[in-house]
C-alpha cells in the first residue's frame, strides 16, 4: 500500500436509530398523529432515498389528515403511501442520495397531496418541456392477477381526483381527496 494511501475504515458496530432523531425539532409536530397546533394551509417534507423511511411517511401523512375521521386519515395514507412507494420505485428518487418531497394542501374541501421526484430512472436525456407525457392507471391495475399498475389504479379508483405535470424529468403526482367519502368507491356501505 502506498504511504500516502488512506488506512482501510475500520469494521463499525451497526446502530439502530430511531427515525424522529431524522426530524429537526422545528418539523417534529408533522410526525405526531395530532392536530394540537392551529390549522395548516401548506406543509411540506423532503424524505431520503430509502424504504426504511415509509414509517416516516405515513406518521406525516396521518398527521396531515388529522382531525378527520378514522376511514379518511386510513386512506389519505394509504394513497399517499403509494405516491412516495412510486418516487422510490421508479425514478432516481430511489437511488442513493435521492430525496422526493411529500406537499400536502389543505382546502375547504379536502386534502391536496402532491410527490415531487426526481425524474425518471429510465430517462437517458433531458426530455423537451413542451412535448408532456402524462401517466395513465393500468385499466388492469386492480385485478387479483396484476403484477404491476396498482399504485395508480388505486389512486385513480379511490381518490377524488388525480394527476401529474407530464414532465418525467421533473415529476410531480398529486391526488385530491375531499373530506366526504359518500361518493368515493372507498364508502361501500349502503
């Protein structure tokens, strides 16, 4: 080994860390599961590259649901799960060092949820701006025998409304879900 080569790193103890130490103490009231501070109009998390964090992401999405019934927060989560299961999946979000931001909009109807990634794993060049190329829900998504295409026909079959900028460089997904369920295909009661 040469002399002025670095010494190998040493075999470390592996650690375990809880995720709020991840939250700096100015966002730690996003994570709690309460509405206990005043109402919010916007709010907003950048998470990191990993799976490890989802638990993280629906503590956030929860408390952004807070305040309303038990069914709602359950499937404002789980939608907005698979938003941030998409960022990771397929684009560059989901490689070492990447990010994607959860934005949540409160409005006087509902909740707005937007996922902001980092553009497509698969895009080798920069796509044109001007030429949009929007995502579609697999018509088959919810079959018992799809492998793949349920995240977004779940999301076009359970929220309010849904959609996205077109632009795969810089992908942004959002969904609406409004506060009453009575006319989502969630609310299967009588």
């Amino acid at each position: 080994m040469p002399a002025n080569a670095p010494a190998p790193m040493p075999v470390l103890p592996e650690v375990t860390v809880s995720l709020s130490e991840m939250v700096p103490s100015r966002c730690r009231h996003y994570f709690n599961g309460g509405a206990d501070r005043a109402a919010y109009r916007s709010r907003r998390y950048e998470f990191g590259s990993s799976t490890q964090y989802m638990p993280l992401v629906r503590a956030f999405l929860d408390t952004c649901a807070a305040g309303q019934d038990r069914d709602y927060r359950y499937l404002f989560t789980l939608l907005g799960s698979e938003l941030a299961n998409n960022a990771l999946e397929h684009s560059k979000s989901g490689e070492p060092f990447g990010v994607y931001t959860l934005r949540c909009d409160r409005t006087r109807d509902g909740l707005r949820l937007t996922c902001r990634d980092q553009g497509s794993k698969n895009e080798t060049r920069r796509a044109d701006i001007h030429r949009r190329v929007h995502l579609k829900a697999d018509p088959n998504g919810l079959d018992l025998d799809a492998e793949s295409g349920r995240g977004l026909a779940m999301i076009d079959a359970l929220a309010t409304s849904w959609g996205d900028n077109g632009i795969p460089d810089y992908r942004q997904v959002w969904f609406f879900l409004a506060y009453s369920l009575r006319d989502s295909a969630w609310n299967t009661q009588p």
